[in-house]
C-alpha cells in the first residue's frame, strides 16, 4: 500500500535533501520568492497576484526554481512512500 498523502523530495542549495508536503513545499518555495528582489520576479511568475498563487503554480507545473545570485536553483519530485 502506498500513502495518499502528496510527498516531495525538496532539494534546496546548501541543505540535505527532505521529504516534505505539498502543502511544507509550497511555504518554502514562497519563502524563497518572498526572498526575490522586488519586481524581479521570473517573467512567468509576475501575473499572479499573490505569491501563494506563484508557489502553487510552481508546484503544479514546474519542479525547479533557479535562484540566481550564485545560489543555483531549487528542485523538487513528488514521490510515493510505500506504507510500512
């Protein structure tokens, strides 16, 4: 059996990798873009009107995020946890 439950595999630079929710997933990619100089966010991520929107976008339709700056980029994976 496998859990319902939505799992992610969260590669951020500098950090080991984790196991996180949808829902801890979308909180640090929206840290990150909180992060983001103002005005400058990536050309497909300006239109939506909050950044919670931005987040779950990027979560939906993307698994990586390029930081700049040196930093590199996030990246993430939905994985299936089989039950034990």
């Amino acid at each position: 059996m496998y859990e319902d439950e939505d799992t992610f595999v969260l590669l951020e630079p500098g950090e080991d990798e984790v196991f996180v929710s949808m829902e801890q997933l979308q909180s640090r990619i929206k840290s990150w873009l909180e992060r983001w100089p103002s005005g400058s966010l990536p050309f497909d991520l300006q239109n939506f009107k909050t950044l919670d929107e931005a987040a779950s976008h990027l979560v939906s339709n993307s698994c990586e995020l390029e930081i700049g700056g040196g930093f590199g980029s996030i990246q993430w994976f939905q994985v299936r946890l089989e039950e034990r």
